[in-house]
C-alpha cells in the first residue's frame, strides 16, 4: 500500500469514525433488545432477528454513505482540492468506498462475534432451518457448532447485501448533483430491493428454477427471507428461510459488486470541470419532451408573509411526499404481481382497481415511517445552510413563523399524502389486508407514529445541522422507543403496532372502537409527548430564547451614537440619554446624508476608505484632528498554516508605529505569525460580527475612533451589502460618572479581522476596549473551515 492511499484511508477514518460510532452503537442496542427479547420469551429465532438487525442496517447505512460517498465532497467544495492530490480520483474514490464499506461491515461482523459467544456459551439456543411441516416451536434446537454455522452465513448474506447496495448507490449518486437526490434515489432502490425479496419464491412458482437459484447474484437480499409470526402469549419470532443455493451467488454477487465498485471509482469526478473551455453539446437520440412550469410562472402575489412562506414550502414539501406515496403505490402493484394477479386472470378491472385501494394503507403505514423523515431533513436541511440561513434571518420575517410554517406545511404534506390519500381510496373496502387495514384503528394511530418520526427528524436536523446523521438518529430512537415499551417484562403487547393490531382485530370483530383499552392511552400517550418534546426542542435550538437586554431600532441607535459624537458646549451639562433620544427625530436627515455619502462613494480600498472616512467625518463635525492618520498597510498577507476543527483565537494589535501584528493561537499554542503586506488577505467569506464599545464617555472624544463617529462605524458595517441585525444601547454610572455601553451585531460578506480596524484607526483607542465575534468561513486550497474566532484590540497609552 502507498504512502498515499494509507493517507487517503486515515482521512477517511478521520470523517467517518463518528458514523462509525454511530452505526456500532445502533447494532449493540438493536442486538441487546433482541437478547433481552429471547432470555424473557425463549422463542430460539435470535439467528433471525439477528439478521433483520442487520438487514435493516445495511438498508439504511447505504443510503445514508451513499450520500456521502458520491456526492460529499461536491457539497464540502473540495472536490478540486482532491483533484489537485498527487494521486488519481480513481484512488480517493477507492478510499471513500472502502471507508464506507467498513462503516457496514465492520458493525455486523462485531454483531455477529456477540451472539457467537452467546450460542457457543449455551446461553441461549437456536432452533432448526425452517421446513414445511413444523413450526419453529416445534422443531428441535441446533447443536451449537451448527447454530454458529447459521449465524455466520447470515452475516455473509448481509455483509454482500450491504456491500452491493453501498456500491450500487454510489454509482448511480455519480449521475446526481448533491446528497438530497442520491437520499431520495437510494430510498426508492432500498425499498423496491425490499419488495423483491421474495422473487426467488415467486420463481420457484413460475417454475424458472435456474432463475431462482441464481436470482441472489444480483439482489443477494433474496438469498435469505424472514417470515413473522406470532403466539398466544404477544410474543413474537422470526422464521428464517434460506435459498438452497448459496455460495455461488454469493461468488457472483461478490463479483458484480466489485464491478459496480470499478465502475464507480472510473466516474467519480466526472462532472468536475476543470477546463476553461465549454462543454460540447450531448446528441440527443431521442426527443425530449418536458411539461413547462406553469404554475411556478404564474405571476401570484400573496396576501402577507406566511402565506407566501406557505407556498414556498408546500412547493417543496409537497412534491417529496408524492413521491412516497408514488413509492408506496408501485409497491402494492409489485404485491399484488407476486399474487398472480392481473387483469385477464380470475380479476376483472374493476375488482383489480377496488383490491389495489383496500391494500394500499398496507404499503403506506410503513413507507410514511421511512418517508416521513426524508422530507423533514429534505426540506430543512437545505436552508439551515449557513449561507441560506443567514438569508432567511436577515429577511422581515419572524424566525419563529419562519419555523412553524415550515414544519407545519411539512407535516401536513407527509400525513395528507401517506395517510389522508389511502383513507379515501381504502375506507371500509372489503379487499383489505388484515395488517394496515384502513379504518378509524388506523387514522388514531398512524398518523401519530409518522408525526413522531417526521418531529424527531427535524429536532435532529436543527441540532446536527447534517442530513446523514439526523436522519439516522430519528429512525433509530422511533425503533428504540418502540423496543423499550414493548420490552417491558409482562406487557410486550405495549408496542405501537401490538396496540394497533389488537385495536384492528375488535375492530374487524365488529366491536365498538374503544381507545381506552389495549394500552393505547399509554402507548400513544407517549408518542404524543415524544411528539410535543422533539418539536419545542428543535424550536429552542433553532431559535434561541432572547437576551434580557434592551433592544432599540438601528436607527434610535444611529442617532444616539451621532447625538454622542457632537462638539461638547463648554459649561454645559452634557445630554442625557433621553434628551438625545428625544431629539433623534431632527437629526434623522442628517443621519440619513452621512450614511448615504459614505455608501457612494467609499472606495474598495481600506488605505483610501480611512482616509476618506476620516476626512468626511471630519468635515460633517466641522472640526479638524491635528494629526494626521498614520499610514496602515492596505491588507494583510495570510500565510499560515490552517488546522481543521480546532478552536482559533486570535489577536490584533498595534504597534508604535501603526504597524499591525496579529498572532493566531490554536489551543494555547501559536502556531505562525501575521506579518504586514500588500496582498490581498485569503479571507473572504460571510460572517457575524458583534462590536461592544464599553464605558464610553458621551462628553468625550472616545466616542470618535481615530476620527470616525460611530455612526460612520454603522455606515461602515452596512457597506458592500451588509447589514445590521440587532443592536442594544445601555447607560450605568461609576463613581458618579455616566457611562454608556454600546454594541451591535452586523452580517459581513467580504470582510477580514482587520479590515474594520484599520478603516478605523488608532490615535484616539486609548480608554476603550473593542471586541468582535467572528464565525470565519476560511477558504483555503476549496477546503471550508468554521471556526469560532475572537478578536480583541486594546492599545495602552
């Protein structure tokens, strides 16, 4: 192995070990359920709900790396900083598959070794291979060796499962310009792969038995097929059937998996464009035929903000939730293939139609579980952005509608198409399956289980800020929750869908609809409160609670720091701060001239910007300073070395002779030195910038910096498309001496540490201490970094 690739790996390793750690403990909390499960009932199927664990982890792990894997680092931008490597693309794909694959194979294999020890311990035991003439209850236990035997086998089928998979939506996320569309496409494959588990039976009675046999080289999720049932007692098991053949499709799904890897690794960074020159157009072979966006053209204006915020997002979230309902009706149509049933058969059309409705709720109860949380991370996800984000919080609209809106359009969308759009076609229709039968069970208890999915989605996209681990975390604690109710030594029938098949079956009796019966107070009582908690909570961590200080208009603000800055009148008392408030009004065009004349016509350049800044300042006080402003250098040259995910803290300073020094620390250790130039600086980007002006004396001259008022500091803040967010004015009095406190937070988008100070200037910065907070987004060789950076100035006398 190179130098370079072992690099490549410990990169890999270095992003994707908290996924790892992730996908393990979702493997060792899904395995001990199904331990305690076993020791409580004794049901000798923990082979088989050891591998439905890992079925159903490999299903979910591949659509979430895929995501990662194809197009992550299209999202991060650092695909060209790759490209630059001395190594190919077709290596940096390699390791991003390999780390992948590790993220699913390493968690089963660890799986598989804990129930290792606990057959080989004679802990527990497992029953033999399913037949057709005994029930699993009925038939004797395995030695341990050949139980070990089993379980081995189904950790192959599951690792080739998750291999292939991973590999296959890797390739296809080649095709795909960001992570949302490989999620969206690797749900559709994940959940038709699941339907077509059972193509080998269905093959088996078309009598294709070549097919059948080898069925499992490409969709090795049909080398296996768990079958559930149930006792009298609530408990439950799985019966496990494997293909008669099984090392030749694994041979072959093994082989067609590392040709889909090749063939992903020679497209990874197609679409990268390197070359100045255009693209050639592609020859089409056949007509294109696209429908034009007609109502996406319609020239509408809405009545206020949150109806048109209402729009804006049933447009998103709207089409993804048809989507899944589209996803949940192909499904019921392959099911209702597999049954041999069709339209010159024993089914006439309008009996195929009615059959197709009773057993659509079947498909949708599950597919409104896995679809509720892609569209609260899709349509969330995407504007908590930071770019985005800063948007949409500079914008008048209340952060509050903004996230109510959002998620109550959302929630309407995913429960209107998955549940309100199977409760018209299904309503007492008499070709219902017994389980997701459609009725008044299945609109008090659906609904709810796909609410708490879609809440606990977006708590955990408004805290993690990440599509992958989000919705990985809202599916695994729905299934946590699920397993700690229904767990309970003596209630296993305190699960969702126990209360809901028991409330189905007095229902399909005939019996009257009793919510208070089966636990489904308790149950659901709980999911309403999960559902109440994981809302509120991605309310606080979106919105923050706000600060108890008092706020004032930028425009109060503006006339109070230029009220501050006027000549003092010898003998006379200065003003108070409600004297000056009062008179804002008469000042207001004044205001209004300055802020106008600084926007126009200050120059790009920070050496001219001081100057001019400083003599029009100057000249709107009518009063000249006597020294000059010193020579500052125009930039600063930013040649460091940058450390990823570490926390900065940096400070400015200046020296004697108006030179800037500044010295980045990385945990308490300096790592290089600024040093003056003439380059323009690397750091350009969008950022927050708070400034606090501490015990200023309004009836001196600290109020002017270096010859600028601070009203021409807020001009300053809102040049090149800034803009002031919130600002706050506070007055207190020391040893009889009044004092105000001033500060102001402003949105930046092309700014560095130091610009601000040296428009500034230094001359009269002797009693106040300026402090800015930074989230700096760096842009060096396309890597984005994000670090929170404080800024502190302070020149002694």
């Amino acid at each position: 192995m190179s130098p370079e690739f072992r690099s490549l790996l410990m990169k890999e390793w270095a992003e994707r070990r908290s996924l790892f750690r992730l996908a393990l403990v979702y493997v060792v909390v899904f395995l001990g359920y199904c331990v305690a499960y076993e020791f409580e009932y004794r049901t000798r199927a923990l082979v088989a709900s050891f591998y439905a664990t890992s079925l159903t982890f490999s299903c979910l792990a591949a659509v979430l790396l895929a995501m990662s894997t194809a197009t992550g680092e299209y999202s991060r931008r650092t695909l060209k900083f790759s490209q630059s490597l001395p190594v190919s693309l077709s290596k940096v794909a390699w390791a991003r598959l390999l780390g992948a694959w590790g993220c699913q194979v390493v968690p089963i294999v660890c799986g598989a070794v804990l129930i290792t020890l606990l057959l080989a311990s004679g802990l527990v035991e497992q029953a033999g291979l399913r037949s057709d003439t005994a029930r699993l209850p009925d038939r004797p236990s395995l030695s341990r060796l050949e139980a070990i035997g089993f379980l081995w086998v189904t950790a192959a089928i599951a690792v080739v499962a998750a291999m292939h998979l991973t590999a296959l939506l890797s390739l296809l996320g080649t095709r795909c310009r960001n992570e949302g569309t490989v999620g969206f496409l690797g749900a559709i494959v994940v959940l038709f792969s699941m339907v077509l588990v059972t193509i080998r039976s269905t093959l088996d009675s078309l009598g294709q038995y070549f097919l059948s046999d080898w069925i499992g080289g490409v969709l090795p999720l049909s080398l296996a097929i768990n079958w559930g049932s149930g006792e009298l007692d609530g408990s439950t098991y799985t019966d496990l059937e494997l293909a008669p053949l099984l090392v030749g499709p694994i041979i072959v799904s093994l082989l067609v998996t590392m040709a889909l890897a090749a063939w992903f690794t020679r497209r990874y960074g197609c679409r990268l464009d390197v070359s100045a020159q255009p693209a050639k157009p592609r020859r089409r072979w056949l007509p294109r035929v696209a429908m034009p966006a007609l109502v996406s053209r319609l020239g509408i204006r809405w009545p206020g903000r949150v109806a048109a915020l209402t729009w804006l997002d049933a447009r998103q979230s709207v089409p993804l939730s048809l989507a899944g309902l589209a996803i949940a009706v192909l499904i019921t149509l392959i099911s209702l293939g597999e049954t041999q049933v069709s339209l010159g058969e024993t089914q006439g059309r309008g009996t195929l139609a009615a059959r197709f409705a009773g057993e659509l709720p079947s498909s949708t109860w599950f597919v409104g579980v896995l679809w509720a949380a892609v569209v609260a991370v899709g349509i969330f996800s995407s504007e908590l952005k930071p770019g985005l984000e800063h948007f949409w919080r500079s914008r008048p609209i209340s952060p509050g509608a903004w996230f109510w809106t959002k998620f109550a359009v959302g929630l309407i969308a995913v429960l209107g198409a998955l549940d309100g759009i199977p409760a018209l076609l299904a309503w007492n229709s008499p070709h219902q399956r017994d389980a997701g039968r459609m009725g008044m069970v299945y609109l008090a208890c659906m609904p709810l289980l796909h609410t708490q999915v879609y809440a606990m989605a977006v708590a955990a996209i408004c805290r993690l800020r990440r599509a992958i681990p989000a919705a990985m975390i809202a599916l695994l604690l729905f299934f946590v929750i699920d397993a700690v109710l229904s767990s309970i030594p003596g209630h296993a029938k305190l699960s969702t869908i126990n209360v809901f098949n028991s409330l189905e079956a007095a229902e399909r009796a005939g019996e009257r609809l009793d919510l208070m019966s089966e636990g489904y107070p308790i149950v659901y009582g709980i999911v309403a409160a999960v559902i109440l908690g994981a809302t509120l909570f991605a309310r606080r961590t979106l919105i923050p609670p706000r600060a108890s200080k008092r706020v004032v208009s930028p425009a109060i603000l503006l006339g109070l720091c230029y009220a501050c800055c006027l000549p003092e009148t010898h003998g006379a008392e200065p003003p108070t701060a409600s004297e000056i408030v009062a008179g804002m009004r008469q000042r207001e065009a004044l205001v209004r001239d300055v802020r106008m004349r600084l926007k126009t016509h200050i120059h790009r350049t920070d050496a001219f910007f001081a100057n001019y800044a400083a003599d029009l300042s100057a000249s709107t006080r009518h009063r000249r300073r006597s020294a000059a402003t010193p020579a500052l250098p125009r930039d600063l040259e930013s040649n460091y070395e940058l450390f990823e995910r570490l926390p900065c803290r940096a400070w400015t300073e200046f020296g004697p002779d108006g030179d800037i020094k500044s010295i980045v620390a990385f945990d308490g250790a300096i790592q290089r030195q600024f040093t003056s130039g003439s380059r323009r600086s690397s750091m350009r980007s969008v950022s927050i910038q708070a400034y606090e002006f501490s015990a200023l004396r309004p009836d001196s001259g600290l109020m002017s910096c270096g010859g600028i008022s601070l009203i021409d500091l807020l001009s300053m803040a809102e040049h090149q498309g800034s803009e002031i967010l919130n600002s706050s004015i506070s007055e207190r009095e020391v040893d009889g001496e009044r004092l105000i406190d001033v500060s102001f937070t402003r949105s930046v988008n092309t700014t560095t540490a130091v610009s601000m100070i040296t428009a500034v200037g230094v001359d009269d910065l002797r009693d106040t201490r300026v402090s800015h907070e930074h989230r700096y987004q760096v842009t060096v060789n396309a890597t984005r970094h994000y670090w929170p950076v404080r800024v502190q100035l302070e020149v002694a006398e």
